[in-house]
C-alpha cells in the first residue's frame, strides 16, 4: 500500500508535537513535584537492596533469638534498670540508667564495670563503653514480640537514627561483640557473631521485613 | 610486677605492683592507708569505695593500671580535717554502727553531693544501693545525707 505523502508530512508534525508536549509536561512535573511542601522525600541507598520477604523473615528468626538472648537482652531491658543472669533478673543494687545510660552519681557503670572482664565467677564484664542504651532511645529489647523488635529496630526514631548502613555497622560495634566474650560463667548467645551478622545483613538487605507476630 | 606510682590524697606513693593488682591493695598493704576497706571483693557492698578521678569507684576490682597518672582519694583524703559535711554530718546525726561500710559510705555520699546539691530521697536511694550497711544504718544514712546538703548550701551561701 501507497502512502498519501500529505498524510506523512502531518504524521511528521504530529510525532514532533507529541514529543514537545511531552517535554513540556515533564519540566512542568517535575517543577512543580518540586515546589510540593510534602512531597515525599526517597532516600538514596547505595546498598543493593535485593526485597525477599520470605528470606528477610527467616533471617530474622536468628537475629530474634539472639536479641533476646540475656548477653543482648540484659542491656535492653523494658525499665531503668539494667538486668543480669541468664534468668535475666534485675542487676543486684539497682542501679539507675541516667540521662546517658551511664548511670547516675555514685553508681556509674564504670565505677565497678571496667575496660575488661574481671577475672572469676560473678565479677562484673567489662567493655571501655559499658552503657545502657541513653534515655532518650532506650532500644528495649526485654518482652518485646518479633515484629515489635523488627519495627523498633527500623524506626529512625527510635534507633539512634541509623540508616541500613549504620545498622549494618553496628553489628561490629564494641558492645555488640561483648556479647561474645560474656566473662566466666555466662552463657553465650544461641549462634556465634558471624552467625548473626550474616542473619543481621541478610534480613537488612532483605527489605527488613518484620515478621507477622 | 612493675613500678608504679600513684597519687593518693594529693601525694605520690612509688611502688612496685602487679598492675593487674586490685587497687584497695596498695591503698590498704603498699601506700599503708587502712580507712578503705574490703567488703566482699566482687564489687557487690561498696565499702572499698574510692574517689578515682572524682568518680566513685570501687576498688577491689579497679586495677591498680587504671588508676595509674590520676587522682585517687581515699576517706584519708576526702577533707584536711574531717571537715567534709558528709563527715560532719555523720557525727551529729552519729550514723555508724560498727562503721565497717562507713567510709565507703561516706565517699559515695560526697560524689552524690557533688551532682546532687539537693539531693531528694529518691535520689539518695539511687546514689547508694551499692553501699550495703549489715546494721542497717540506712534511715540515718538517709538523714545525714539530706544535714550535709544543708550544711554544704549554708557553707556555699557564706562563700
């Protein structure tokens, strides 16, 4: 079939003048997106985040049992005082968290918690930052479910503002890793830190899916 | 062991110790200052407690490295003539019993006093819980604490 070559001429201008329109409307998208007071705001990640729910869920599973095991719990306790033991009671003499979670006046962390276990049975760990979590992000770990401790735990509000890379990080963090090297006689939590650090980055990089209870 | 040389109570005391020597060691047996005393050597009573750096720390389990290059002051220390209101308070309202635990006591009560001019009930409990009193002092440990605060405003408002 022949074409009128009046009918190509137009079909011409007609695709010219599509692609101008478009244009148009794609600066003027994007200006006024732009100008939008609550225009949501996306944040860059340079983590591949690779969404797997099944998988993140399941790797939650490991970070879970280990967050609440005493050497992680114990530090997150739901009140202001910290727990000890593996029945994970309130430590002995009660001492307070305090604005820093260092405690207060004569009952500071470090007044008796030093930059190294002490060594025997029932002498207090040690870690050069020994803390709770400071009272203004207290990061409870003590009776919370599954799903609450996956949502608190990406909850900027809540988390000391970590992004996925922070939190990444901070599976090495000195205090996390003391969790390993509890002193004589305290259990050690139920897999080892490479263990849960690859549980840890794999439910982040999962899409940090919180499981359904 | 290794030579050391620590400043108690604004003097220096050389010796040679095992850093990793409890602290209350070579206050009580090297620097021969018996007024710290040992309670139960886990950190768990309070009565071996010491100034380190301003801090009250408890000096069974602090290591003598630790202390090394700072200020240690012991009950010895805490004032030139027992003229600390936590010491002066402690005589009116006559606190001790057999006065074991009292100057582990007394030396948590001046770091309270320090942060807490004003210290409220609440507030004291939270300060000493570590210091266990077996007579059973507590109510008059409570109420010298609260004469001291007074003593120490009245001494800060003269000044």
């Amino acid at each position: 079939m022949k074409q009128d070559p009046s009918n190509r001429a137009n079909q011409f201008v007609s695709l010219k003048a599509a692609l101008f329109v478009s244009i148009l409307l794609f600066i003027f998208a994007v200006g006024a997106s732009a100008f939008r007071k609550d225009a949501p705001v996306k944040e860059v990640s340079l983590n591949i985040i690779n969404r797997d729910s099944t998988e993140s869920v399941k790797a939650f599973e490991t970070v879970y049992k280990t967050l609440m095991s005493p050497r992680c719990m114990n530090c997150h306790p739901a009140g202001n005082v910290p727990l000890q033991g593996d029945d994970s009671h309130l430590h002995a003499m009660a001492p307070k968290r305090g604005v820093e979670g260092k405690g207060v006046s004569a009952m500071k962390c470090s007044n008796c918690h030093q930059e190294t276990n002490t060594p025997g049975l029932h002498m207090p760990p040690g870690n050069p930052e020994w803390h709770l979590p400071p009272a203004t992000m207290k990061m409870v770990f003590e009776g919370k479910s599954a799903h609450e401790l996956a949502e608190q735990l990406m909850d900027k509000k809540k988390n000391g503002n970590k992004d996925i890379k922070k939190l990444i990080e901070h599976a090495d963090d000195g205090l996390v890793l003391a969790g390993w090297n509890p002193g004589e006689g305290r259990t050690l939590p139920p897999v080892t830190h490479a263990e849960f650090k690859k549980a840890w980055i794999t439910w982040l990089q999962t899409g940090a899916y919180a499981p359904k209870k | 062991m290794a030579k050391i040389t620590l400043n108690i109570n604004k003097k220096e005391y050389p010796m040679e110790a095992d850093p990793q020597m409890p602290l209350l060691w070579a206050i009580r047996d090297l620097a021969g200052l018996k007024g710290t005393k040992y309670g139960c050597g886990v950190a768990q009573c309070g009565a071996c407690v010491v100034h380190l750096d301003g801090e009250a720390v408890r000096s069974c389990v602090t290591k003598v490295s630790r202390a090394a290059g700072k200020q240690v002051v012991t009950i010895e220390g805490l004032s030139e003539t027992n003229s600390h209101p936590a010491q002066l308070a402690w005589q009116e309202i006559d606190v001790p019993q057999c006065g074991y635990c009292h100057s582990g006591q007394i030396m948590s009560a001046a770091v309270l006093l320090r942060e807490k001019p004003d210290p409220t009930d609440q507030d004291i409990d939270d300060a000493m819980a570590g210091n266990i009193c077996r007579c059973g002092t507590y109510l008059r440990i409570r109420k010298a604490i609260h004469l001291a605060a007074d003593m120490q405003k009245k001494t800060t408002t003269k000044g």
